[in-house]
C-alpha cells in the first residue's frame, strides 16, 4: 500500500471549549476524511508533531487516534505511521459532511459572468498516448536529448544566482531574448532587436496578447480558411468577428480580404495550416501592401519553418514589412517538446510598451530556470545541432510517407508535396466523404483528422491530414495499409 506523508500543518476548525480536547481532535479528523480532505492512503502527523502544532498534550492526541483507529477510519502500524484507511465503515459511506461545499452543475453559475468569460472555448491540448500513425501537429519527442537536456539543466540549477530566483523583466530572461534575436535575425530572415522579442508560454499566449490589445468586441479579424482553430478560438473568445478568407496555392487569397474595417490578419505563410502551402514572395507582397492601404496589422505565425525540406529557404514575412505592422510569434514545442511551453513574439515597436504591461499584470513573466535552460542549451549549440539532426529525420520519414501513399493510396488519396513542417494534406476523390474516411481510419488504429474541422463552411474538396514527424518508418507502412483498407471500406459504404 502507498503512503503518502503529511508533513504540513493541517487545518482544522475552531475547537468548541464546551468538549474534551479530544473529542474535538477525534472529530474534526472524522470530518477531513469523510469530505475527502484526507485521502485514503494519506499518512497523519506523528502525535508529537500535530500536538505541538495545536498546542495539545501528546496524550490528546493519541487518544483521538486510538478511537480513530477502533470505528476503522484510521490504521497503524510500526515504523509506518498512521494513515487513512483505503475502505472506510459502511455505515459512513453514504455520509454527506455538513461542511461539504455546493456543487453546480457543468455549465451553470450562480453569478452572471462577463462576455469573455460566456465565450471562451476549451481547446484540447496534446494526449498522453501512444504514438499513432499519422498523428499530426507532433514532433518526435521520444528522440528528443534528454540527458544533454538533463546535464545543461543541472550546471544552469548549480549556477542560480539569487537575482536569477527573484525573477526577470516582464518581456523575458534578457540573456534568451539576445538570443532568440540573433537565431531569428540569422536563420529566418526576421528583423529584430532583443529588445522586440517577448518570451511568451507559445503561440496561444501570443495570440491571446495580441487580441487583448487590439481587438475590442465587435471588431472584424481575418483568417486564412481552413486555418488554425485555436487562432479562432481566441479571436472569437475576446468578441471578434471573424472573416474565413480562402486559400489557394499561393496562400490566402489576399483580393478577399475586405479593404476596411479589419483590424488584424492571421496567417501561416512559412507552412499553411493545416493544407501545407508555402506563401509566395508575390502574394507576401501583395498582403504587406494590402495591410498598408488598411491600416490593418498581420499576424505571422511561424509555428514549425525549422524543418524545411525542399528549395531555398524563404524569408519571414515580418523580414519584408517596411512598416512595423506584422507581429511573428514561433515556438519551440515544435523543435523540442510540447511541454517546455516556452515560445517567442517579435513586437513592432509602437506595442512594445503594451505587451510588457499587459504581461506584467498577468504571468509577470515566464519561468526564469526554464529560460535560462533553454538560453544555455542555444547558446551551446545544442539547439542548432538538434534541429538540424531532426531535420534530416523528418526529411527521410517525408519521403517514406510518399512513396508509401504513391504505392497504398492510388485513387483513394492524393498527396500535395510540402516544403516544411511536421504534416501534410491529401486530397480525397471528389465527393468523398472525410469523417466517415477517418471514421473508418480509427477502428483500424489510424489517426487523420478531416481537413473539414479546420474549415468554416463547405471546402469544394475536402482531404485529411497527415502527419510524419512523429512517427518512424515501420509505423508508417503500417499506417499506410491500414489507411488504404480504410479508405477502400468508407468508399464502398457511401
């Protein structure tokens, strides 16, 4: 049996002088463990310890233990404390504690709630499972250098300076913001200083900043369709309007988008999500110019352009903005793991002063060890060696994925070439239809998910998305002929 130890003071309530010490004791812990504050298995102080605590004679103590321990809520043994009973007495099972707190049903409120907090959404995060082929928007972690990661961390812990414990400036650890600069300045062509660069939990924090600033209820925001579904949670969530904007080839269709009323665009251009299209330098030139005839800001999201794998690398939509009007925000849950949650915003000047007060009121800043990490495991070189090795990776399990579908999925699913990135498309026959494909995927152990959920409206064609990164190449063949069965059983049902 696990025994967990209580160290801390417990809290119990006022004790009514009119009753033995005691009785008191005896049922106020009576109490704590039929609300479940003490959780079956949760081990008791030492009588020593909670007698000085409360200022009772040791004898108090042992005393209201002992009656404990006769009705059953409590049992003792030698060189093991004393603990909670896994099975309490029946005749208390169905015992509801006065002090128990009311419950509301899922939903409801007893007190009317702001707008913000009616319209929020949950969106789902990663799942603590097995690896499936073809799980999308997933790194592979299981080849992520823990123990270098492990090393770096303990030197950075041994070195802990005091000032580093107290905290750090709103805007990040200043050391990684430097460094961020450099690596974005040099590998993804953007323009910035280390003063521009916010350290931020992702791009979810980035977004969420962004609109808190912006965007007032009722006002109009821009997104590519389909497009990232947490990007419109967030707008819709802080009162946005949102306007679904198709994609082509090129990107967003930029002669779509409206020519006033919009406050913000949000797009993808390194790798469209989740179609996978690289924008063009005409058509990122064509939005630079569209966002200066509006008055409207851009928002860039470069969530995965580390792992690029065909043609020359194109630079930052930010690196071509001549007039400070795009906000670029990447992460590194995509590069190392999903729960260092530790990302980046590169901030126009002119809202420089904002994000950082909006941040001081709100996660003050994020974790300084975690930075510091992550600036040691940088500036080392650890990071750029990473990347690169994972690239080659990627780039190997693309390339499977491929010729895997060229071989499994003729007539049933149609592939698009990418650039970059951790996922892929493909294109369904026409008329198919993609949730009963990826219905039919699932009871085979294969995960896609139809290119309709990231959509607002009906797509003229409609697809599934892959993904590769995450997982290895005997899993891929696998994958790839039970997706075939599958798509072979949906076609014959419709």
């Amino acid at each position: 049996m696990t025994r967990r130890t209580s160290t801390l003071e417990l809290a119990l309530p006022a004790r009514d002088k009119a009753s033995p010490a005691w009785r008191w004791l005896y049922e106020s812990l009576r109490q704590q463990i039929l609300a479940g504050s003490l959780r079956p298995g949760r081990r008791l102080p030492a009588t020593r310890d909670l007698a000085g605590q409360h200022e009772l004679a040791r004898g108090t103590v042992v005393a209201a233990y002992e009656q404990l321990k006769s009705e059953g809520y409590v049992e003792g043994r030698i060189g093991s404390g004393t603990c909670v009973c896994h099975t309490l007495p029946e005749a208390f099972l169905q015992v509801s504690p006065a002090g128990e707190p009311k419950r509301y049903e899922t939903g409801k409120a007893p007190v009317a709630l702001a707008q913000y907090g009616k319209g929020v959404k949950l969106f789902s995060g990663y799942e603590s499972q097995p690896t499936h082929a073809f799980r999308p928007n997933l790194p592979a972690v299981d080849l992520f250098p823990v123990e270098l990661w492990t090393r770096v961390t303990t030197r950075v812990l041994r070195r802990a300076t005091t000032r580093m414990l107290m905290g750090c400036d709103p805007m990040g650890y200043s050391p990684l913001r430097e460094t961020i600069a450099d690596y974005l300045n040099a590998s993804r062509g953007v323009r910035c200083t280390a003063g521009q660069i916010a350290v931020v939990s992702g791009i979810q924090e980035a977004l969420d900043l962004t609109a808190r600033i912006l965007i007032d209820r009722g006002d109009q925001v821009c997104m590519e369709n389909p497009g990232y579904t947490g990007a419109a949670i967030v707008f819709e969530s802080n009162g946005a309007r949102v306007r679904h904007v198709p994609v082509d080839v090129e990107g967003i269709v930029v002669r779509r988008l409206p020519l006033n009323r919009t406050r913000l665009v949000y797009v993808t251009p390194g790798h469209q999500f989740p179609l996978g299209v690289t924008m063009s330098l005409a058509r990122r030139l064509e939005l630079l110019e569209w966002s200066s005839k509006t008055g409207a800001l851009i928002f860039e999201d470069d969530y995965d352009c580390e792992y690029r794998y065909a043609g020359r690398p194109s630079p930052a939509l930010q690196g071509l903005d001549q007039q400070g009007t795009v906000l670029y925000a990447g992460t590194f849950s995509k590069t190392l793991f999903p729960s260092l949650r530790l990302g980046y915003m590169v901030v126009p000047d002119f809202l420089i002063d904002r994000i950082e007060a909006m941040k001081s009121t709100t996660n003050r800043h994020a974790p300084v060890l975690e930075q510091a990490v992550l600036h040691a495991f940088m500036a080392e070189g650890h990071f750029n060696r990473h990347v690169r090795r994972m690239r080659a990776i990627y780039a190997e399990r693309l390339e499977i994925l491929l010729t895997e579908a060229r071989a499994e999925l003729d007539g049933l699913l149609t592939i698009t070439g990418i650039e970059a990135g951790l996922q892929t498309a493909g294109w369904l026959p026409q008329g198919a239809d993609a949730e009963r494909a990826a219905g039919a995927a699932a009871k085979l152990g294969v995960e896609v998910i139809p290119l309709s959920c990231y959509a607002r409206g009906k797509l003229s064609r409609d697809g599934l998305q892959l993904g590769f990164a995450a997982v290895d190449a005997p899993e891929i063949r696998r994958g790839m002929e039970k997706l075939a069965k599958a798509l072979k059983r949906s076609v014959a049902e419709s």
